[in-house]
C-alpha cells in the first residue's frame, strides 16, 4: 500500500529530515527587530530552494515588510494551500537560555528526545512537518499528492502587516479548495487535534509624557506629575477584583460557548492544577466565574506585555522621569471588533490623564477571532487521519493564542481553514529554551502524509 | 581690610579655579554603578591633592565602599566641618545629553555663563566653592581661617552605606563645632538661603516572581497571573484620589507646619505656576489639600522612580514574563521613622499579592527627615554675611531633597549643621544636562569667604 511506503519513507528519512530543519533554525528570523531584516529574507531563501527541490516553482515574492514565500506544485481537482510562518520570536533574555538560540541540539530529556532552538516548535519545525510529508509521497510516488499552493510568511511574529494586501493583491493565484495550518498544538501529549475556535489580538504600545524633562525626586517630588505613576494606577486598573475587564464595551460580541462544545471541553482530561503546577502557578487569576479552560479559549483578555520607565540599573535614581511605556495585548473571542476596542482602549486610558500630562500610541495591529465551520467533510477526514496515526480520536479544541490568518483566509479568500498542529504545552514558545519533542517532528510529518492520503 | 583682599583675590583667581572644577567634573564619579569604581577613587585621590595644596592634611580613607576624604588643617578655637560629595548620579538617557557628561564646557546662555556637565551643580561645583575660599584666605593670609575639617563622601548618589559606620569609627576626629554643607539651593535666581528643613529619603526595589518562566500570552493569559499586571495594580494604589498615600500608618509622625514657618514661607515670593511651567507641567499632583510648597518641603511622598518588566524593545512580543520589577522611594518628614514605613510598606505589598507569587526586596538604605536648630548664633551670623554678598536678605527654607548627612551630624556626633548652597530650579541636577551658573559659582565662593570671616 502506498500510504505505507510513503510513511516507511518517512520513518527512514528523519535524520536527513532532522539536519534539514536544523540548517533553518540556524537562521535568526526575528521579524519584530529590524537587525535581523537579512536574515528573514535569507530564511525565505532557504525555503524556495527547498520547496524547488521538492519539484515546486517558488518564489520569495517581496512585501514593504519581509518576503512571502510563495510555491505551486502537483496537478489534480483537489486544490490544498498550505500555511505557516518562518519568522521567530525575540529571544530576550538571553541569560535563561541554556545554549544559543540559534544554535539548535537535538539534546536527550527525561520524556525523550527534544530539538532545542527559537523556533523549533513556533513555526520552522511545525511548517517542516508538511514539508517533509510532501517530500516523502514525491519519493514515493514520483509526483505531489495533489495540487498544492504553499505560502509562508515572514511577519506572523510581528503583527503580520503585509499580510492582507498581499492576500488582496494575490487573491486568485492564492484561493483554494481549503487552507491547512500547522502553527498549533496537540490537546495532550498523546491527544491529536484540530483546534476550531482561535482568540483575536489587537497589540497596543502607550507613552505617556509628563514633565518636559527628567526631574529630581527630592526638587519636584509630590507637587510634578509622575508618569510611571500614572501608568500604574491607569493600568492597575485593567481588571477588577473579579478578574473582569473594565474598558466599557469590552465585552460587547463576546456570546457564551454553545453547550455542545461547553459539553465537549468538559469531557476532555484537562488538568487545571498540572496547567499551572507546570509553571509555578496554582490559581487561576482570570475572570473568577469560568473555568481555566474558558478564560483560555473563549474569554478575552487584556494583558501588559511589557513596561519600562525611568531608572532601571544598578543602584538607585531618585529619578521623576519625563516618560513611562507599555505594550498592552488584548485576546480576543467571538464577534470583538478590535477597532472598537482599540478605540475604546484609548479614549479610557486619555480620560484618566491629568490634564497636563499627555498619552502617544503606536499600534502593533489587530484582528478579530476565528471560529472554525467544522461541517466541511475535510474536518472529519483529518480527525480520522490523525486518530489513525496517534491512536486515539481527535479533538476540537480551542486555542488560546491568535493566528489571525485563519480568519483572513475566510475573509479575504473565501476559503475554510484547518488549524493542525503538533506542539506541546510545555514547548516554551516565544521563551526562553523553546523546544519541539523529535516524537512530534516525526508523527507530525507522519500526520501530515495521512491527512494527504485522505484529502487528495 | 582682610576680607576685601579675599574676596579680590577670589574674583581674579576665578578662571583658574574654573579650570580645576571642569579637571575634577572630567572624572565619571558614578558612585551607584560598580563599573565606576576606580574613578570614584580616581575623584577621591585628586581631591587629596588639591587640598593637600592647600597645607591640609589630607588622606583618601578607605570603606567596603568608595572611600572618604578626610583633611584637617587651620589652628584656633573655632573647629568648623565641611561636608560635601564628590560622586555623581548616573547620565542616563544619554542621548538627552547635548554633549559628553564628562567632557565638561562653559557655554553662554540667554541668562548667562553656565558650566555644563555631570556634577557641575551637585556636588563638585557646590563643594569647590568652599574650597576655593579656602584657597583665596591662604594666598591673602597664609594660613586658613581657623580649624578645619574637610569630609567628603563619594557615596551620597547610592545610598551612603559606608557613611554612618565610618562617623561611627571616626566620632572623636570629625567632631567640630558646626558643620557646614553645601549641597542646597539658593531660593530663587538671586535670594541666598538656609536650608532648615529637608526630607528623609527610604529607598526599596521589588520584584514580583509569578511564573517559573516567561509565557506565551496565547497559551496561558487570562488563567496565569502576569506580574507586571499585579505590579501595576499594587503601585497604582500608593496614591488615593486625593493624592494621600494609602500604606498603613504612612502619616505616623507626619507634623503640622509651625505657624512661624508657614508665615516665612507665605512670605516668600514663590511663583507655582513657573516651577511647574518651568518642566512643561500645570496641575500639582500631590495631596490636593496643601500647597505646591508644603507639598515640596513638608509633605512626604511616594513615588517610583523606576519600572521594568516584559518585552520592552522594538515591535511587540506576547509574553506573560516571570518577573516584573520597581524601586520606589519614599520622601519623609519630620518624625517619621524610614524603618517602620519599610516594614509597613512590604507588609502593603504583601497582602496584596495573589498566594501564588511572592515579591523579592532589596533596600537602597533609608533615613529620616532633618530639622535644624536655627538658635544657634551661628545660623543669624551666616545669614547676615549671605545678604552681604548677595544683596537681599537670606532666607530660611525647607528642601525637597534628602541630605540625611546633615540628621547624622546630629545623631552620631552631636554636632548642628548649616546647608548653605548656590544651585539654582534649573541646574538639571539628577537629569541630562546638568549646569551650575558660573555666578553661583563665583558668588558662592565669595559666600564662603564673608561667612569664614564672620564664623572664624
């Protein structure tokens, strides 16, 4: 049977497979920081003569931003378009690495084998794993398992702002039949699934000038405004005792989970106490009146990302500095419109500014959230595909993070989306020691031929 | 006569004297950050020289710290104390700066010579002052004017940890019959002043731990606790609406202004809206029940002089951190004791944090507020010989500032002190481009030699 020479194929592979992502994870894709603009377009590179060699014409195709690498291949009715992202996370700090980040090892753990680097899991080593399936069925079969587009993106880290006018500009060569994602997770170490309900995000960066200049603690302290002051009392007062989020409006278009999938996410082993037990934590500090797994997939959030503001080395400054900033992060859930958000956002923190002090905002985007039509028979068939490779059905599940692209997809292309990945909880995404269990690269490429198998 | 001789030779030695304040403002004296270590000695050795020069004993006197310049010299009844600093705070934001903190200049402006650069104004130009009156009374008499003492700590900017030990162990060698300290300020462009009361200064940084390590916004926000949140949270409740600080107990020792002083003070022409128009702000911000002035000189306060945590570079990064950081200082006045405000501050933040983090502290030193005793003679003798100078009465003030040194004259050596300073509102001290007018410098060397003559 060919299914099975193709994963025998892949089984025999992995070494090479292995080396092949390694060389990729040696290049610092850090799309937010303009230092690593070269080594984006250079990642980009690395894949177009890869996706080449696997028989594909591709092309890095230039954005204001970092290149998309584009790639067709194979023939057939079925038409496929797959997506995932080459860029990576910032690794600061760099101190709590145990090695370089972009110095990737396959290093022996007590759960077994795991590759360490930035980006192992988010996304090189997800998007490697379709690529080497792809890679496989040609060696086996001499052609592509059917029409394939392959798209990947050099800016998912950093808000993704070509992301759109690229779709709109490129919209027919891009449509397909449906959209594979591999940029998720499995529910459990053991438990494949396609994840259906994604969280939006809207990123927001605030300033806020008070004196013209740096002041002295002990000249001005207690008559001039001080603005990390402010921030904190502005900020302090994000949530309330309940964990509630206090913007008005913020809660408008954010409906109570229907009760078959409130039925479902009970029925799946969530351990709320290993969740946060796993990083140091015990209680659950969101909205008080929802489950840990509802304030995850389906409640939205407001988070500070980030703060800085006067003194902050050695020692001490009696310092009333002249500014204090934040970047603020809003999860979003069901029908949240960001723009009414990011507005409403803004117009509540300049209502709490004394009138002599002033706010300056930078956006770092926003999209609303992505539920899934899981009605399309290709969920079904991707369900049973991995419930074959991991032994144990498929879930649907909710994701806490926001892959906006998935909403994109309907929104610009008219096209369904399917979330499969095959990350871990405890994989370290966006910190320090990211990893990707080899058992994952291995059974997630093994995923990946099977779901071809059916879909093609 | 004698003084006129003094103050003549003063006024044509003033470019010499000006060269030998600009060699000593070239030493980076950064007495907070250990990498300044050797130019704090550096600082300390030249001052040995110089007044060695001036037939003082002189020694640069080791601590587990930077060292103390200890000098003796003079003979007769009188024993005066001169204190003063030679470290510096830090140049942060360099880029502020219109030039090298440390390659000092002296640049005309619309209201004057002023010498530009780190420690201009606090302390090297305020303590040469002293020094070049020494210096001009030795050319003209050939001795100094009665015994001195000359102590000069390079520990002021961080804390003076090595201060009340080394009093301790020296008690018998520094003990004089006042101490003089230039450290202060005139009151306005051209009214010489006293300081008698200035606040005490508490010191604490934090930082919150929540999680074992950053995460992923996505994956864990709205059920992990995000510290920077709790930080911003706990910090924007130092304040109420009022502007009254919250911690328990905070007001504990906290006095009502003597009539007598609130008269002096409703009698100086102290203009509040240039001194907050001055640094581009309008609305004093402290407790809405006094004036700017108690607010400055009377009132404690609360503030933070510095915050960090999360991703603060460029772009944006969806990171829940594990740690998130501040130091916040507390001015005090008159009995408040910095201890029980320590105690009582940690017991605030304590309580208010979520059972599963916990906060961290590190104490930056702590001291209570000062209030001469203006009855002593010496106070009224000063006084009239700073209205000689200056051509308008002094007056007796209060200081926003802390100079605990002056409360530790008293405490460990029994001894009164006199702050007599030439700095002005817009010396920039603590802050990018800091001056000191070339007048004050001058005017206040003359000061010193009219106030020699009348103490001696």
């Amino acid at each position: 049977m060919t299914l099975d020479a193709v994963l025998s194929r892949i089984d025999t592979d992995l070494p090479e497979a292995l080396d092949r992502l390694l060389e990729l994870l040696r290049i610092p894709s850090i799309s937010t920081d303009p230092a690593y603009k070269a080594d984006c377009a250079r990642a980009a590179d690395w894949l177009v003569e890869d996706l080449k060699s696997l028989g594909f014409e591709a092309a890095s195709r230039p954005t204001p931003g970092h290149p998309m690498v584009v790639a067709h291949g194979g023939s057939g009715d079925k038409h496929l378009l797959f997506y995932g992202h080459y860029d990576v996370q910032p690794v600061d700090p760099l101190t709590l690495w145990d090695r370089d980040p972009f110095d990737p090892q396959v290093q022996d753990t007590a759960k077994g084998k795991v590759i360490r680097g930035r980006g192992s899991s988010d996304d090189k080593g997800q998007l490697m794993t379709f690529l080497e399936a792809c890679r496989a069925w040609k060696a086996v079969h001499g052609t592509l398992p059917c029409k394939l587009t392959i798209f990947l993106e050099g800016e998912e880290e950093s808000g993704s702002p070509s992301l759109i006018p690229f779709m709109q500009a490129n919209a027919a060569e891009l449509k397909a039949d449906i959209a594979l994602i591999c940029d998720t997770g499995l529910f459990d170490d053991s438990t494949p699934a396609i994840t259906t309900m994604l969280r939006g995000l809207l990123g927001e960066e605030m300033t806020i000038h008070a004196a013209s200049k740096d002041l002295h603690s002990g000249s001005y302290g207690g008559a001039a405004a001080n603005p990390i002051k402010i921030l904190a009392k502005i900020l302090g007062n994000l949530s309330d005792a309940q964990g509630h989020i206090t913007i008005p409006h913020f809660y408008d278009g954010v409906a109570e989970l229907p009760d078959t999938i409130r039925a479902q996410w009970q029925s799946l082993s969530f351990d709320h106490a290993k969740f946060l037990g796993d990083v140091g934590l015990s209680i659950p500090i969101g909205e008080q009146d929802r489950t840990p797994l509802e304030m995850l997939w389906s409640r939205p959030t407001a988070e500070i990302n980030g703060i800085w503001g006067g003194y902050t080395g050695d020692g001490f400054k009696t310092v009333l500095p002249a500014q204090a900033h934040a970047k603020v992060s809003f999860r979003l859930v069901g029908d949240q419109d960001a723009d009414a958000i990011r507005d409403n956002f803004r117009a509540w923190v300049e209502a709490q500014l004394p009138a002599d002090c002033r706010v300056e905002w930078k956006s770092h985007g926003g999209g609303g959230a992505s539920v899934m039509a899981i009605d399309d028979p290709a969920f079904e068939a991707a369900r049973l595909a991995l419930g074959a490779e991991w032994g144990k059905p498929a879930a649907y599940i909710g994701c806490g993070g926001s892959i906006p692209i998935a909403g994109y997809f309907k929104t610009y292309l008219d096209m369904d989306a399917m979330l499969i990945g095959f990350g871990r909880d405890d994989d370290q995404i966006h910190s320090p020691n990211e990893k990707y269990d080899l058992e994952c690269f291995h059974k997630g490429t093994r995923s990946w031929a099977r779901i071809l198998a059916k879909l093609a």
